[in-house]
C-alpha cells in the first residue's frame, strides 16, 4: 500500500511541475489587461484556476482514500487484537455467541435443509472404478453393493467372457433414485488387467485415463464462460481385487497400487474370501498391511486427511480392517424365515451383509454409507488440486520458455509484434 501511495504522489508531481511549466512559458506580458476570452492574460488566470480546481479534486479523492484504507487497517488491527486477546486469556471466546445468548429464534440450522433441498433437486454423481484380473467377482461385487445389475456385464445383451489382449477400459453409467436422492452411478471396468503373460506396464492406460478425467474438468475450469455445474468424470474411488493366495502381495499388485495411489483413492479388497478360512484370511490380511506399509503404498483413508479426533477414531477402525475380505452374490436365500444374499454351499449359506462370515457391510458403509462424499472431497481437493497445480505449473514454464526465445526477435525486428498462441 505504502509503494502504490508513494507512485501516485510522484505522478501528482509530475503533473504539477509540467502544468507549471507550460503556464510559466504562456504567460503574459507585464502590465497587460483584457477581458477578451482568447487573450494570453484570460487564458493563464482561466488555466490556474482549472489547474487548481483539479489538484484540489485530486487531493481530496486521495486523501479519502487514505482515511479509507486507514479505517480498514483499523478494522483488521482490532480483529487480530480480539483474537489474540481470546488466545491469551483462557475462557474469553471472541465473536462466538450460543444459542443461550440469543434473544430468540434465528433459524440458521435451516441451511442444511436449504442444502438438503438443492441436493436432492439437483442429485450427485459417483464415479468407481474396479480393477483385477478376470473372475474374482467385480461385476457381481458392484451389483451387490448397489443391489442391482449396474455392472457392464449385467447390462450387456448377449455378453462373453473374453480374456482382452490388451487393458481397455469401459464405463457405464446408470441413474439410481432412492427415497427421492438421484445419484448419478458410473462403473469403470478395465478388461485385461493382469490377464496376460507379460504384465508389464499395464497399469498404464488406467493412469492415463484418470488424468484424462482430469484434464477435462480443468478446460472446462479454465473457460471463459464456465458451466453452472462442470459435469463430473473423475474417478472417485478405485477397487483394488486381490486374490485370495493367502501368500503376500503379487509384483503387480505393488507396482499398480504404488503409481495410481499418488493420483486416486484405492480400497484394497481380498476377493473370493469365503475361499479361505478365518485363521488363513486374518495372516494374509496382516501380511497385506505389512507389505503396504513395506512400500509406502497409500491407500484410503489416509491419516494425514483425518479432519480432527473424531474422524481419527473411526478411519483408525477401517485402517485396522483393511484390506476388506469379501464375498460377493445377487442370489437370495431363505434363512430362519428370511430372505437373505449369500452364496449356498453344500456347508451352507454364506450370508453377505452378515459381518461374521465377511467384511462386504464394511465396505458398503464405506464407500455408501458414511465416506462417499469424503471420497469426492478427497479427490477434488487433493489429488485434482495436485494435478491441477502441476499443469498450470507447466504452462507458465512454457509461456517462460516461449518469452524468452522471442525476447531476441523483439530486439532484431522492432516493428514485429510477436504471435503468442492463445
């Protein structure tokens, strides 16, 4: 503020000094006197008085916006007075008034059903991805925890099971509408995965399709005229199909969860659980979290996203569960007179949603029921903004590069304007 004041003094001078000057030299002779509007005499008394008029006018906007910007010093002064009165003195809390000290009924808590209101006109949109090799259940894993045929194998006509030579990567999308909440659900599956002899590098199209997701939603940020509402293709949450060997984790389990665990959030599942027994599932579980740990491999919730004690406490539970042992079936089944999903077996019937006999409920309450918006917030403001941050970082490098190798052009051809391609 002090460098912006002290600049438009010295322009004020400026234009003082040649206002002088320039009536210093047109001033008339002495002793001269006329009252003729076009005479040398009139027009040094008229260009005084104008002169004067508009420094004055000058001074006088400058000066009231001094005292403007000394109010707001002011202001912000007492701000940080109060708040550093209200951490110094114990028990004294600064602008925080309680119910208690209300005169009445205000009615801020309607905001949340103003909000509630507009969420459901206007629905949201989830977007998961499920990653493994063929036949570990990913289909029938994402129609169960929606409880209906959403997965690309369900709603395609006439579907076989082909192995794909290379990972492509397809995504269908469904409406699902429950007790007047509209989510828009969208299931990528990649095909291919971890199917071929030579897995080298297959988890590559699958990075370069979650930035791509990216990159999109960046354009449509950076548009002059952006949408009210960006549509939302970002991947949000990606399932990671384990098989259950009840060994220690595969090379390319490694390497797929190291490289897309910087870039999206991962939920590592053990798929097909109920092929091992409950001595087998919990070793290879702790050997799954040592071998995490071991590589530095980041996978949902992170401790350091935890918001305060609360969300501490409960993440701590899931980060103890993980990864989740699963068991996955759209068929129901009569037990003790209710109609249950499970799995029959000659042993009998593995219940899904029965905690005892796996950990789906866990992952439903996860990823549906209590982190599903987390997960969302999660993805825009840490790995988006990563993203985000590293591509505008790279273009002002460009325009750098670009200023530079244009600077000797400027110099060698003077009436040349150099073409920047916006």
């Amino acid at each position: 503020m002090s460098n912006q004041l002290g600049l438009q003094a010295f322009k004020r001078t400026r234009r003082l000094f040649a206002a002088g000057l320039y009536l210093f030299l047109h001033r008339p002779a002495p002793g001269h006197y006329c009252d003729h509007s076009y005479c040398p005499t009139y027009l040094y008394s008229g260009n005084l008085r104008l002169w004067y008029t508009l420094f004055s006018n000058e001074e006088k906007q400058q000066k009231q916006q001094e005292e403007e910007d000394e109010e707001e010093r002011g202001m912000s002064k007492q701000v940080e007075v109060t708040m550093e009165v209200s951490e110094r003195v114990p028990g004294l809390t600064a602008g925080v008034i309680r119910g208690a000290d209300l005169f009445g009924y205000v009615g801020i808590e309607a905001v949340l059903d103003q909000m509630r209101r507009k969420t459901m006109k206007a629905g949201f949109e989830f977007n998961i991805m499920v990653v493994g090799q063929s036949g570990l259940g990913k289909s029938t894993l994402v129609n169960t925890l929606f409880k209906s045929k959403v997965s690309r194998k369900s709603c395609t006509p006439n579907y076989e099971e082909k192995i794909s030579k290379t990972v492509k990567l397809q995504s269908v999308s469904h409406v699902i509408e429950e007790k007047g909440v509209k989510m828009k659900l969208t299931v990528i599956d990649t095909p291919g995965f971890g199917d071929q002899i030579n897995n080298e590098n297959c988890w590559e199209p699958i990075v370069k399709y979650v930035n791509e997701q990216y990159e999109k939603y960046l354009k449509e940020e950076l548009h002059v005229n952006r949408k009210r509402r960006i549509p939302d293709t970002r991947v949000h949450c990606c399932i990671y199909f384990l098989p259950a060997t009840g060994h220690w984790l595969r090379p390319i389990d490694i390497e797929f969860m190291k490289r897309l665990g910087k870039i999206v959030s991962i939920v590592p599942v053990i798929a097909k659980a109920d092929t091992l027994t409950i001595e087998e599932r919990l070793e290879f579980k702790q050997r799954i979290r040592q071998d995490l740990a071991a590589n530095g491999i980041r996978v949902y919730p992170q401790k350091e996203y935890d918001e305060d004690a609360e969300d501490r406490i409960v993440n701590d539970r899931i980060r103890e569960s993980i990864p989740f042992a699963v068991v996955g079936t759209d068929k129901e089944h009569q037990v003790n007179g209710n109609k249950v999903l499970g799995r029959k077996t000659k042993w009998g019937i593995i219940e899904v949603e029965n905690a005892a006999h796996c950990e789906f409920a866990n992952l439903r309450d996860l990823l549906i029921r209590s982190h599903l918006q987390d997960l969302k917030d999660v993805t825009h403001n840490i790995h988006y903004e990563t993203y985000r941050v590293r591509r505008l970082n790279e273009s002002n490098m460009n325009f750098s590069e670009l200023e530079l190798s244009i600077r000797p052009l400027e110099n060698g051809n003077a009436g040349k304007l150099p073409l920047f391609p916006f």
